[in-house]
C-alpha cells in the first residue's frame, strides 16, 4: 500500500512538473518571446534545466503539451451561436466571440506560424485549430451559405472563412494598425458584404 501511494505521489508531482513546464513556455510566448529556450522555459517554471529534458525528450514534446493546455484553456472562448437567430443577430455574436478568440491567441498563433513549418506537432495542431474555425463558420452561416449556387459556394465559403481567420485579423491589428473595435468593424463589413451578395462576387 505504501509502494503503491509513493508510486502515485511520483506520478502526480511528475505530472505537475510538466504542467507547469507547459505553463511557463506560454506565458513567455504571451510576453513576447516568440521561440524562448529551454533553459529560459525552466528557469520561469522554477525547475531544473535537467528536469525539463528528462520530462521532454525534445521541443517537440513539450509543443504538444504547450498545445494541449492552451486549447483547454481556449475552450472558454468557443461561443456556441443558434443557426436559427436572424442573419444580423448571428453575425454579431460571432463576430463578438471570433474577434475575442482571435485576439487572445495572438501571441501564441504569432510563435505557432514561426514553428510551423519545422514541427510536426505544431503544424498538426495549426490543422485542427483552423479545420474547426472553418466548421464553425459554416454552420453558423449554413443558411446563407446553402442558399448561394452551388457553383459559387465554395469560393464563397472560403472567403468567408478567410475572412474570419486569425490572418485577417493579424491583417487588420498589425499590418493596418487599426484598433480593436476598428479592426471588429472591419470584419464585420467584410462577411456581411460576403454573405449578403448571394456568390456575385465569388463567382
């Protein structure tokens, strides 16, 4: 019994270790440092640089518990929205809930481009991440959407997903300059010109 209850304080202060690796490798990601080293990482989580490799074999590894925590911790973010509220009613609670989203990720998304292309964990992640913004915006605007021919839906469709991806926010925030609420009126105007021309301008 007393074997076994050691094992089990291993394995749970095992798992905190790594949690608060994790932890310290997006909090530093938050303030700015894009690609923070390993021994940075360790000294912010308040564990040895010795511990860190023996918990994660690489930085692959330690991607993948990094992406893990901030997609548990983004779930707050994901407003379900109903597809039968009228198209303005619909359109402004996404438009609240994406820009909210869209701007808390930023400094994560920001590293997570940089990485991209060199990890296979961060790319995967990238994947899902964009796959279910794409789902979302297609079931809330289903109704429009399946109204256009079907020879313009999917340039549409995708315009419209474009439209509301981080790119286009990263767009209007850092490359325009524009504010929070000036970059959201941007959005705005953009689907609802996308979603109220019925396909004319996607075909």
């Amino acid at each position: 019994m007393a074997a076994h209850a050691g094992e089990d304080g291993r394995v749970e202060r095992g798992r905190r270790s790594r949690e608060a690796v994790a932890e310290a490798m997006l909090a530093l990601i938050n303030e700015g440092h894009l690609r923070p080293v390993l021994r940075t990482v360790a000294e912010r989580a308040g564990v040895s640089l010795r511990l860190v490799h023996n918990h994660f074999d690489d930085r692959e590894q330690l991607f993948a518990a990094a992406a893990q925590l901030q997609m548990a911790r983004m779930s707050r973010y994901v407003t379900a929205i109903a597809v039968d509220l009228p198209f303005d009613e619909r359109l402004d609670k996404f438009i609240a809930a994406r820009t909210r989203l869209l701007e808390v990720i930023t400094p994560v998304r920001r590293a997570a481009v940089g990485e991209e292309p060199f990890s296979t964990v961060v790319a995967a992640h990238m994947a899902v991440t964009r796959d279910a913004k794409r789902k979302q915006v297609m079931s809330v605007f289903a109704r429009e959407l399946d109204a256009v021919p079907r020879s313009a839906r999917k340039a549409l469709t995708r315009s419209v997903c474009a439209v509301a991806s981080w790119s286009m926010w990263e767009q209007l925030r850092a490359h325009q300059g524009l504010s929070r609420a000036a970059a959201r009126r941007a959005m705005t105007l953009m689907m609802r010109t996308l979603l109220t021309s019925g396909g004319k301008e996607s075909t």
